[in-house]
C-alpha cells in the first residue's frame, strides 16, 4: 500500500511540493533526477509524454539512465527521486514510481513549479540531498565503465568532445583532479565536456551550498546554477574527480533520439540481449538486429531493420522500417520509413519517407 505525504517547501519565494513513499530500512546511495523539462525540441511527441520517458530500444529515457547509473555504482540503491512540474500527472508519477521499484528503492516525487535553473531545480529535492548521491540529468545516456573514487568528495562525469567550445567543460589541476569548470570555452581549457551526470559523497555539503545560492540570489542568465554550489565546495578544498564515460547519447531532438534509440539497440545487441518478444506475429516479414519489437507487435509483408524500436501492439503491414522509432498501439501501412519517428496510437499509410508523428496523429 502506497502512503502519499505532501508538504511545501519555499525556495526564495518559489514553492516546490513534496510527494513520497515510505523508506526503505538503512542508509545507501541515492539518485535524483531534475526532469521537469518537457522536451520542446522534441515536439510533437512530448506534448502527451515527458521527454524522460520517451522509449528508447523499449525502455522510457530515464529508466535506461538510472539502471546505467546503478551499474556503475554496483552498490544499494536506496532512494530515487524524481524532480517533475507538478501537471505530470499520476499516471506518469507512478510510472516514476515503478522505475524506482524494479531498483528495489524507495521512490520520491518533487515538484519544481518554475523553470529556475538547475541549482533550483535540485533544492526542490533538498529533502533527499544528503549523504552519498547522484544528480542525473534526464535527457542524456551514457556508456561507461570505472570504479567510483571513494576517496573523492565529488566525481563529475565527462566525455571527451572534439569541440569544446560548445559545452561545459572541466578545468584539471596537474595531478588530474577537476580545479574548475568553464562554460563554452572561447580558448582551449580542455576538451572534457561535462554531461550532466555528478556524484556527491556528502549531498548536504552541496545542499548547504546551494541554499547561500538561493538566499544570496546568485544568478546567471535568469537562473540558479548548480555550478556555483560546485565552485563554492572547491574553493572549501573539497577533491572533485572526472569520470570519463565512453559514449554519450543525447535525446534532444527527433534526429538525434532516433540516432541514440541505433546506437543503444547497437549495444544491447553486443552484450547478447533478446530484444524481440515471442509475442510477435510475423507474417512474411524479415527482421534485421539490432531490432527492439515488444509484446503483441504484428508484422505483415514487412522488413524491419536494422536500428528499429516497435512498441507493444503495433501493427506493420506492406512496410519497410529502417532506423526509426515507432511507439505503442499504432498502426503503419504502405510505408518506406527511415529515420523516422512516430509516436503512440498513431495511424500512417502513405509513401513518405523521414516523418515525425506525434501521439494520436493520423495520415491515411
């Protein structure tokens, strides 16, 4: 039985609500998840469906990235709370809640009502901002593999970039220690970029840090960063490392989602993952891997790959599908897609070719 608990908490003015569940016995890691974005470059499909949970090879964003995340970790996840705008609704704070669930962790949802930065967003959270955690923001994955530094107070994940003046980037010292953070370089600092993803051995340190950000009102292009909570723990003398991960997908637009959904169906396919249910019912149709086809999923005279997600009960009849995204209980006819992107419940019969429809849609 799920108890709810609702309160406010009042940042500078600005109201963040609270909803939990009951915790779970001893004291683990944690990760919260600012995502109160709603994706408007990804539109038409995220105005019925949060970015975050957008499926990719089957599994909403933010599922793929907090499993990822609790791999490299390899310890207890305690905690998993979920920073949303409070017109989500139920239905998508329970599928939050589950994703909480299959980790064996206690589930929490926050509100965040104004888009005030990231150092805001994280404060709507400060209930949960404490002991060993990790900030995840939910609109990258990733592919990485080390062991965390135990020894250091914070570890930010980075990527190398073969243009860093288009990113975030981290400043080393000479003993390879993070010594500063430098946003969208005009010179070379350093070509690590920064991909959102931070693990804080004491969560309170930060959380101390950015409440003198909010009560200073320390701001930068209208918002709160968390970058000036980082920058006030390093000049305190606090050991930030890099964590370098070795693919960082973005989720940011039609394109580039469907480009993740091939690389991630690429990797799960090299570590021997069945992604075809039994389910499907083929007929006269091929499937070329790496290929994601969930339960119930229907293929007449169709050729379906390679790099394809189809979610459960959609129907492919008279097709070619190649490196595109097809959501839940949608139906697609006469068509020769690629690089294409259709949401749920949709209907398509035609000959175009690079579309991208959004839930409910129909083009017969």
């Amino acid at each position: 039985m799920q108890v709810l608990v609702k309160r406010d908490t009042r940042l500078r003015g600005y109201m963040c609500n609270l909803k939990k569940i009951p915790a779970f016995a001893g004291i683990s890691m944690k990760i919260i998840v600012p995502m109160a974005g709603r994706g408007s470059r990804l539109r038409p499909h995220t105005l019925t469906v949060p970015k975050p949970l957008i499926p990719i090879a089957g599994k909403p964003i933010v599922q793929r990235l907090v499993e990822d995340i609790a791999k490299i970790l390899d310890q207890k996840i305690d905690e998993v709370a979920f920073i949303i705008k409070d017109d989500f609704g139920e239905e998508i704070e329970q599928k939050l809640n589950e994703i909480a669930d299959k980790l064996n962790a206690k589930g929490t949802i926050y509100y965040q009502d104004k888009p005030l930065g990231t150092g805001h967003a994280i404060m709507c959270a400060k209930e949960s901002l404490s002991g060993p955690c990790v900030i995840a923001y939910a609109d990258t994955l990733f592919k990485a593999d080390f062991n965390l530094d135990q020894s250091a107070d914070s570890v930010i994940w980075v990527k190398q970039v073969e243009n860093p003046e288009a990113y975030g980037v981290v400043q080393l010292d000479n003993n390879k220690n993070i010594s500063g953070l430098v946003e969208k370089p005009q010179e070379f600092v350093s070509d690590l970029a920064v991909i959102g993803i931070y693990y804080f051995k004491q969560g309170e340190v930060l959380k101390a840090e950015l409440q003198k950000v909010l009560d200073q009102n320390i701001i930068h292009g209208g918002e709160y960063q968390i970058n000036d909570g980082i920058k006030a723990m390093m000049a305190q003398g606090k050991k930030f490392v890099p964590g370098k991960v070795d693919e960082w997908m973005d989720c940011g637009n039609k394109n580039v989602t469907v480009e993740t959904n091939g690389r991630m169906l690429n990797f799960l396919q090299q570590d021997g993952e069945d992604l075809v249910s039994s389910s499907v019912k083929q007929e006269n149709s091929k499937i070329i891997q790496p290929c994601y086809i969930g339960e119930n999923v229907v293929l007449k005279n169709a050729t379906i790959g390679p790099n394809v997600s189809i979610g459960d009960e959609t129907v492919v009849e008279n097709s070619t599908v190649k490196n595109s995204l097809i959501q839940t209980h949608s139906t697609v006819k006469n068509a020769n897609l690629d690089n294409a992107m259709i949401g749920n419940h949709a209907k398509f019969n035609g000959e175009f070719t690079d579309v991208s429809i959004g839930d409910y849609s129909v083009l017969e």
